[in-house]
C-alpha cells in the first residue's frame, strides 16, 4: 500500500517536509533600515558621511595590523604588547579630515574631467588614479602620519627612503584592478565606501610597512 505523500514548502511532492531556514524578518528590517539611513546621510551629507566611513574603516584596519602583528609574535613566543589605541586613533583622523574629504572631490572631478561620452574615459580614468593620484596620495599620508606621529623632518625622509617605494608598487599591485571596477563601474556615490572596504586590509598594510 502506498504511503500518503506530502506537500513541502516549495510545492514539491515528497514523503517529509523539508524546513527551508530563513533570516528572521526583524534582522532583515534592522539591515535594511541601516542601509536606508546610510544612504539618506550620503544624500544629505555626502562628504561628512564620506569622512567618518573613511575614519571608522581605517582606525579598524589598523587595529587589524595590531591584531596580525600579535597573533606572529605569540607564535614566536614573544612578548605581547597592549593595543596602541593612540596608533588607531591616529587612522581616524587620517581618514576622517584626509581620505573621505579629498577622495570624494578627486571621483567628483574625474566625473567632469572625464564623463562618460569620452570614448577612451575608462583608460583615462585608470591611468589618472593609477599614475598620478595613487603615488600623491601615498606621498600625502606619509606626511600626514608623521605630523600626527609627531616626527620630525629626517623621520619622514628615512621613511619615505624605506619603504615608499614598496608601499607604491604594493599600490599598484593590489589597487589596480579594483579602481578600474570602481572608476568605471561603481556609481560615483559609493565610490569612497568601495575604496574604504579595500582600504580596510590597505592600511593594516601601510600600518605595519612604516614601522
């Protein structure tokens, strides 16, 4: 005798119903939510929302250059050390006055100077970020970190000799291919946020070059 088939959730006939596992709606409301309200303080303040992302994402990557540094001295069996607050600290304020203001006026610009209807404008674009704002705004965070540091003059330049050039062909290694994504294909609004997410793994990088 056969036994009573049954009716699953999907509307496929089967012997057992089989339990689909789903995001509780109150999770999806509250991420959405958050989401509407980025995107209404991006239209009502684009650079100030711009400025603290930057700030937040890079005090997290140098808090993640710390976390990496002390997971390879504990496997050394060094000792150590307590997190540099000041250090993430100083990230912030990069990002908040430095990459947020300044990145969301270079992809405005770039808008203008080499709109869409240029035929050869996804090149341009490439080559504009790749060859002259990548090496300046390496150059320009360099500077900025050793005042924040509070350095003197032959500090930035030992730096500058050690370890800019790496940093910069490091740049262009890892950047390349997501700015010509973001250049050409990330709508303008979200290019700072793309370049943040990035930035985040960026700067754990420049955090523990600099040293």
């Amino acid at each position: 005798m056969l036994s009573p088939l049954v009716v699953g959730n999907e509307g496929a006939v089967g012997e057992t119903t089989m339990p689909v596992s789903s995001l509780p709606v109150r999770d999806v409301s509250f991420q959405f939510s958050l989401l509407q309200q980025y995107l209404i303080l991006l239209k009502k303040y684009p650079i100030l929302t711009k400025s603290f992302t930057s700030g937040i994402l890079s005090a997290l990557g140098n808090l993640l250059s710390q976390y990496v540094e002390a997971r390879k001295k504990a496997k050394r069996g060094a000792q150590v050390n307590d997190i540099d607050v000041a250090g993430a600290v100083r990230y912030a304020i990069y990002g908040l006055i430095i990459t947020g203001p300044i990145s969301h006026v270079f992809y405005q610009l770039m808008e203008v100077w080499m709109p869409t209807t240029d035929r050869f404008c996804i090149i341009k674009r490439l080559l504009l970020d790749r060859l002259i704002f990548a090496p300046g705004f390496l150059l320009l965070f360099y500077f900025v970190m050793n005042i924040l540091e509070a350095k003197g003059w032959d500090d930035f330049e030992q730096k500058l000799k050690r370890s800019y050039w790496s940093a910069l062909k490091m740049n262009w290694k890892v950047w390349t291919p997501f700015q010509f994504i973001n250049v050409n294909f990330v709508p303008v609004q979200f290019r700072v946020l793309f370049a943040n997410m990035i930035a985040l793994f960026w700067y754990a990088y420049l955090a523990s070059v600099r040293k």
